[in-house]
C-alpha cells in the first residue's frame, strides 16, 4: 500500500602494565581474529528460537507510531525509556526488508558514553563500536536471530554505524532508523535528516529527558518542535502510559 503524501561473550578489558598489552574488552569466539563479530556470540543462543511475524502495539501510543512509520517517510517517535520506540522501528525495519520494500536497513545512533568513560578500545570498528551499537544489535537478534542478521550484514542489507559515517550519504530505497537522537546536536539532526533519499522511510527515535550531552547542546526538542509543523512529518509524543518494562519504570521515571 502507497505511502500517503506525507501528513502521504563480554569482560573487562585487562592491561598489561609490565608489557604494555591491552586486552581486548570482548571474549571473541574466535580467539580474537579479524572477523570477529558482536553477533556471534548469539548465534548458538538464538538458533531455535522462534520469531514472530508480525508484532501488535501494546499501547495507545504504540498503536499510533506503528501507523505513523507504515504512513509517513519521516517519523521522530519522542517519548521515555521503555516506551518501545527503538523496538517498534526496528521491527517494521525488518518488516520491510523481508518483503522487499526495501533494499537495506540502516541503522545509526551517536557513540556516546552515557556519563561513563570506556577508555580505549583495542581492535576493528566493529569491535570498539560494538558497545555503543549493542542495543540496536540485540533488537535486530530479537526480530531475526543472530545468525540471519549477520547474513544480512555480510550482503550489505543491514548496515549499523555511528551517525559520523552518515555524512555525504544519500539512502535511497532503505529503511534508516536513527536511534538515541537526544545525544545529537542540531546540526547533526539537521545532516542526519537530510540523508533521507528516495524511496526510504527514516525513524527518528529518542527521549529528550535523558540527553547525555551538556545542557542546551541536543537538538532533539528543536528539531521535533520545529517539523511538527509539518503535514508531512509524523512526530509521535509517546507517554509515560505507553512505558512497557517493568512498572517500577514508570512510577521512577515520573519523580527522577
């Protein structure tokens, strides 16, 4: 159906300070080789598991971002922690590329450290990435298995970066999902936005309350307020009603 026009196995890393040595902070399966990967390790987990074809919104709010992506090539999904926005965009990711909507999926967020400082990470950029990504690697797990998605990475139909390697990009016929945008500033939202080529749907996902940049830096809350305005941009505002992890989530989060 036609768009309408739019409104259409882990450790710590270990130093060795004799020798000068750091370990990797991952335990690859492979003892460390270049082709290691952050799926492998759900790989065996995963393989019996079974995958449900379709998923049902399990709120108000849900309801309404599922339609929003299936309706609108641009769709910012703001609202708390646990409310499913990344799930949800993932999930009719995949949808569409297992139907042949679209040709890959892309999948992007800021490397930030969350408050923390992880030091430096030995290995590839699969490897020093691998931490900051791990979200969206395991919501992909969820929907495909570990070893599917690694497939799917291998033929170039799912490709996860940092939001600097989307720079100059043009993404025709892809589904983008761009998640924690909170930790973007404008200018950065302003360039991911406009990567958005022909024929691709693009999720926008964060929660303005838990921006790990200084205060005043994202531009989460401006760029959302000022597209808004548009008829043909879904902003979907989900709620602390529409949280569903535990409840203990909601009830914190309305006094944090």
């Amino acid at each position: 159906m036609p768009k309408k026009a739019r409104k259409s196995r882990a450790q710590h890393a270990h130093v060795d300070y004799e020798n000068g040595i750091v370990q990797p902070i991952f335990d690859s399966p492979n003892g460390g080789k270049a082709d290691w990967h952050p799926l492998d390790e759900e790989i065996d987990r995963m393989r019996d598991k079974k995958y449900m074809k379709k998923i049902k919104p399990r709120s108000d709010g849900q309801k309404v971002l599922m339609e929003s992506i299936e309706n609108y090539n641009l769709s910012l999904a703001i609202g708390p922690a646990g409310t499913g926005k990344t799930y949800l965009a993932i999930a009719a990711a995949v949808e569409a590329l297992e139907a042949g909507d679209v040709d890959k999926i892309v999948l992007s967020r800021p490397a930030m450290e969350a408050g923390e400082s992880l030091g430096y990470l030995p290995g590839d950029m699969n490897e020093k990435m691998a931490p900051y990504l791990r979200p969206l690697y395991d919501a992909l797990g969820d929907r495909l298995g570990g070893k599917k998605v690694r497939q799917y990475m291998e033929e170039d139909k799912i490709e996860i970066a940092p939001i600097g390697f989307m720079r100059g990009r043009t993404l025709n016929n892809a589904f983008v999902v761009i998640d924690e945008a909170q930790n973007c500033t404008y200018q950065q939202l302003k360039m991911i936005l406009s990567r958005l080529g022909w024929h691709s749907t693009m999720v926008v996902t964060g929660d303005p309350d838990q921006s790990d940049l200084l205060d005043g830096m994202s531009g989460l809350d401006d760029i959302s307020n000022r597209l808004d305005k548009l008829e043909n941009v879904a902003v979907v505002r989900l709620q602390k009603t529409d949280i569903v992890r535990h409840p203990l989530v909601s009830e914190m989060l309305g006094v944090l």
